[in-house]
C-alpha cells in the first residue's frame, strides 16, 4: 500500500476512527519525536520528548510479546484522569494517540478490580 502523506493518512484514520474525542497524535522513532496534530483547544505544553522516552519501550515490548498465546501484540492503551492514550508500533516507528474520555467501561473495570487485588500482593496480604 503505497501512501503519498503519511502524516495526513494518520490524521484521517484517527479522525474517522475517534472523531472528535481526538485530542493528539505524535509520531516516534529511536531518533524522533514529532506531533503530528494537536486539537485546536489544548496547549502544546506536553514534554513530548519525556513521553517518546517511554514509549519507545514499546519497540522492546513489540518483540518481547511476539508468539505468546495472547497472539499478536496490538497496541497499548493507558488511562489518565481525563483521557487515554494509545500507542501502536509497526517496527521501529510508532505513534501514540491521546483521545478523550471514552466508552471504555469494560477497561475501566477490569483496572478498578485488579488495582485491590495487587495492593494486597504489594502489602503481602494476597501472598
């Protein structure tokens, strides 16, 4: 499949996929680090490079996850106080996506009922 704007096939596919709950998209790789789009009512005040620095782990992971019975790794979603990021590496380029608060309920969940269930390993009662 051959793209002739990367950066704007980006910006389509989130729009189309999220729509207005899109907040930002940045682009990343071992050497950059560049913000792709930014909705017009937030500030560019985000430590972009302080970000790619973590989530550049995820080229580790990519390979670290390859043939275990989960399939495929896919992606992965992080959840703040006033929305998600979600970030997707193909190789040694990745991209993270900031949306939002959305209908994700079900992830919602499963992280409130794990959270108590790790403190209590963290505290040694669960052990």
């Amino acid at each position: 499949m051959e793209i002739d704007d990367p950066t704007e096939e980006l910006i389509s596919v989130c729009r189309a996929g999220i729509g207005d709950e899109l907040r930002s998209i940045t682009y990343f790789t071992d050497d950059t680090v560049e913000q792709l789009y930014l909705r017009s009512d937030l500030d560019r005040t985000a430590d972009l490079t302080g970000f790619a620095e973590l989530e550049r782990t995820g080229f580790r992971s990519d390979d670290l996850y390859r043939n275990t019975q989960l399939g495929d790794y896919r992606a992965t979603i992080r959840m703040f106080e006033r929305g998600y990021l979600t970030r997707v590496i193909e190789g040694r380029c990745g991209v993270w996506v900031t949306t939002d608060s959305m209908s994700m309920e079900r992830f919602e969940e499963l992280a409130s009922s794990v959270k108590p269930v790790l403190a209590a390993y963290a505290s040694g009662d669960g052990a």
